[in-house]
C-alpha cells in the first residue's frame, strides 16, 4: 500500500494522563478520529480488526459504569481483548501496592492499562514505570480527560466548532476533575469558560486557569451556549461545603424556569451520573436541549480513537 | 530528484472510464441491483465519476458508497505513523447486491484485500467485481481485476500517481516517478 496516498501525522505520544498535556492539534486530531469510529459502532457488526491481539486492562479503584463500559465497549470493537480489575476484589485489597499489580499485568504482556483512583497523579506514577501505554479514567480531583474529549466532540458535533463559543461548568468545581480536564480542552480550542457554583465549591485562584467565575447561575444562563453540569458528589460533601442540598438545589439546580431567559440554542450536558432534582429537573435532562446521552454515544467513539492513536502502530 | 513521465492526459482518463462504465453494464446486464464502492481517497471520486457515466448510458443513478480500509490493513503493526482514519459511508444494504469495487492503482492486492474483509463486515453481496484505472502489477496475493482501465508495466522502484481534479485540484493525469530508494 505504499502508492496509497495517505497523509501520514506525528502522534508519538504513548498516553493519555492530563489534557494539560495536549496540544491543541493533538486534541484536533483525537476529535477528527473520532468521528470515523462513530460509524464503526452504528455498523450492524460494530466490530474492526484494527488492534487484534492486542490487550487492554481496567484497573479502577474507585466505582464506575458509564467510563468502564464505554472503554471496554471501544476496545472490544477494535477488536482487542479486554480485562476488568476491580480494585475491591484484586489483591490489593491483600495489601499488593499499585505499581506491583500493574507491573504484574505487564508480566502478562498486556500493551494498555486504563487506570481510575481516587488519588491525584497515580496514572503518571504507573506509566513513569511501565512500558506499555497508560490511559487516565480519573484521578483524584485532577483530571478526566477522556471525558473532556467527549465532551468536546459532542460540542463540536452539534455547533460545528468550539472555537468562540461560552461554556458555563456549573456545580462542585472544587472536586470535579471532569471540570478541570474541560477547562484545558476547552482553553486550548479557544472557548470562553465561565465557572458558577457555591463560593465553598469555587477553588481558590482558579482564575489563573484563564476562567471567568461567577456564583449567580441566572446570569451565567443568560450568557452561555452551553451548560455543563457537574454532579454534585455527595460522598465528597461529609465537611460541612453546603448548608443543605435542598439549598443547593434551590440555587444552582437547572429547571425549566431558569432556563426562560437562556439562547434558544443552548445545550444542556451533564458527565453522568446524574442525581435527578438536584442538579437538574427531569424534564431538563430528558429535553430536547439535552446532550447527555449523545455524549454516552461519543464517549466510545472517542475512546476508540484514543486507542487506535495510542495502539494502532508500532512505537 | 524524480524523474517524471505522463502517461494518460485528461481525455485518455474519461474515455478509459466510459469504457469501463460501458463493461460494467455489459457484464452485469443492466443497472439491476448494482452498486459502487470507492476506496478513498481517489477511488471514491472515480466510483462516482462512474456513476454519472452511468446515469448517462442507462439514464439510472445507483448507488454510491465509500470505503475506508484504513483500519482493515495489514501493515499498521509495521508502519510508525498512524494514517488518518476517514469516514466510511455506505448508506445502503449491500446484502444480495452486485459491488463493483473501485480504485485508481492495483498494485500489490493489499488494499483490495482490506476492502474485501471490510465490506464482508457490512453484509454478504452477490458477488464484488473489481474496477481500477491502472493495474501496475506486482501482485502480493490472488487477486485480479474485472475491469481496468490501463495496464502498465512498472518496475518496484517506480511509483505510479494519478491526480485528479476534485481531490488535487489539479488536472487529471497519471504520472509515473522514477524513485532512487524504491517504491
């Protein structure tokens, strides 16, 4: 095939931990990759032979459906074979420490760990260590970046573009890794990020990010072309962040009415899972405006994509 | 630097695909359950070069898809770039149909192969005939053409290009470069 005119790019990276990392052509490209696999899974045999015997792991610490089912379901359409590890039943709960059980897998010869832990910087520490690629699902409250492409490309395919457009990320910023993944996509593609959420769930100094902030979520709604809300993670508000949640609800919950004054256009996306009249009404999160299960949809196609650019070739 | 040769212009180009158009409705007897299948990039726009031709003979558009084989070869594992992947976009069922498959070089087979097993994963057809502007030869497995446009005699050192308008912006030709270092 060497007389196929292929256009041939440079993506030497070997994984994915922080979109801080990425540069703008780089996300560029895993967007434009992604559209081609979201043929792939509406195929009636959704299956491609790109990463045969190729082995990807899961080793999640902490709960998950939508991430974990989304990144096995890219890697088995690619047809790479898949193992899931949760933490709770594995050996670490008999004391093995992480780099160990990862080292062991990679005794096994598996070429890519996906990796979720609760604790900022454990994907960095696995991949400084291993050889083969790591993919981050989520660490602490840093960041999510397969998320934040996805959500990106859900942008990009409803608005064409996402340069110039004003994303307002409602909720807790303070613990939201998903929110601090968008906001370096987001910057990086030239949006306008505005921030809104409880003063106690408004980091300090997020400015520097290059955000507006703003703890008056009507005004946001007035301005914003897209609404991202977070989920507000209950298990992370035991220190006394919020008076209640009904007063959260009362002030930074979206529902029919707050949105009267928004663009006629604006889209509504939620990371999922989604806690019903807290963050969001019902009829808002089932409503036309509603981008959350497009961005279930996307998240395959983008994790395919991740994984053809990270295992695709040889490195 | 390369040596250039041209060896079809614009008009051997048009009247080699009239030709081919004109066989292809011979040997399938009509438009009756026929489809085309371009591999990207330039086999898509002569898949539907064909079928204006078509439509011009039989007065009858039939359909058009295009295939991707980027994800399908056999040499990713061995390359150090990754190709950019393209859409697929075959919008029709292809089970039971008559593909005519088309490509602008035939060289080692591998491409065509990878465009088989791809559309084996959207349906069974009829039967697949294959439709290509140059055969070179240099055929890495059993593979023929059922309708070509111009044999050419190359060496592995040379390397054949066609360009064409829609996708080159440039008039169509087919050139041949001599390369130092090999294909």
């Amino acid at each position: 095939m060497a007389d196929k005119n292929k256009k041939v790019i440079q993506w030497d990276r070997r994984n994915i931990l922080d979109l801080k990392d990425l540069s703008k052509e780089e996300i560029d490209l895993v967007l434009e990759t992604a559209k081609s696999f979201k043929e792939v899974s509406k195929r009636d045999v959704k299956k491609v032979p790109t990463l045969r015997g190729k082995s990807v792991v899961t080793l999640f610490f902490e709960p998950s459906t939508r991430t974990r089912a989304s990144f096995e379901l890219a890697a088995k359409r690619l047809s790479a074979d898949t193992i899931n590890i949760a933490a709770s039943q594995s050996s670490i709960s008999k004391g093995e420490t992480i780099l160990d059980t990862a080292r062991n897998l990679e005794a096994m010869n598996v070429d890519l760990i996906i990796v979720r832990h609760g604790c900022a910087g454990v994907p960095d520490e696995l991949a400084k260590h291993l050889k083969g690629s790591v993919v981050n699902a989520g660490d602490g409250c840093r960041a999510h970046p397969t998320q934040a492409l996805l959500d990106m490309f859900t942008i990009q395919e409803r608005f064409g573009k996402i340069e110039g457009l004003h994303v307002g990320i409602v909720g807790d910023i303070l613990h939201s890794r998903v929110a601090r993944s968008n906001i370096w996509g987001l910057k990086k593609l030239g949006a306008k990020v505005t921030l809104c959420g409880p003063p106690t769930l408004m980091p300090i100094g997020i400015e520097q990010m290059g955000v507006d902030v703003s703890y008056d979520l009507n005004e946001v709604i007035e301005k914003v072309d897209v609404l991202m809300l977070l989920r507000l993670q209950r298990e992370r508000q035991k220190d006394n962040f919020l008076p209640s949640l009904r007063e959260y609800a009362k002030y930074f919950g979206v529902n029919k009415k707050k949105l009267s004054k928004a663009k006629k256009d604006l889209v509504i996306m939620h990371p999922g899972p989604t806690n019903r009249g807290l963050e969001l009404s019902s009829e808002i999160a089932d409503g036309d405006n509603s981008l959350i299960l497009d961005q279930v949809t996307n998240g395959v196609a983008v994790r395919m994509a991740i994984l053809y650019l990270l295992l695709g070739t040889k490195t | 630097m390369p040596e250039l040769t041209q060896l079809m212009d614009k008009d051997l180009i048009r009247r080699a695909l009239m030709r081919i158009s004109h066989e292809i409705l011979e040997k399938n007897k009509g438009t009756s359950e026929l489809c085309l299948v371009g591999i990207r990039t330039r086999g898509a726009v002569l898949a539907e070069r064909v079928q204006a031709m078509v439509q011009e003979i039989e007065g009858v558009s039939v359909p058009v898809g295009i295939l991707d084989i980027t994800l399908y070869r056999d040499d990713l594992t061995s390359i150090s770039a990754q190709p950019v992947v393209h859409e697929t976009l075959i919008d029709f069922d292809i089970e039971g149909k008559k593909i005519v498959l088309i490509d602008d070089v035939f060289f080692t087979g591998r491409t065509i192969r990878a465009a088989l097993n791809a559309l084996n994963d959207f349906g069974r057809p009829a039967h697949i005939q294959l439709a290509v502007l140059i055969d070179r030869g240099h055929r890495e497995l059993p593979i023929r053409a059922d309708f070509v446009g111009k044999n050419i005699p190359t060496s592995l050192q040379q390397n054949v290009k066609v360009i064409l308008q829609e996708t080159d912006g440039d008039e169509d030709r087919v050139i041949i470069k001599e390369n130092k270092n090999g294909g």
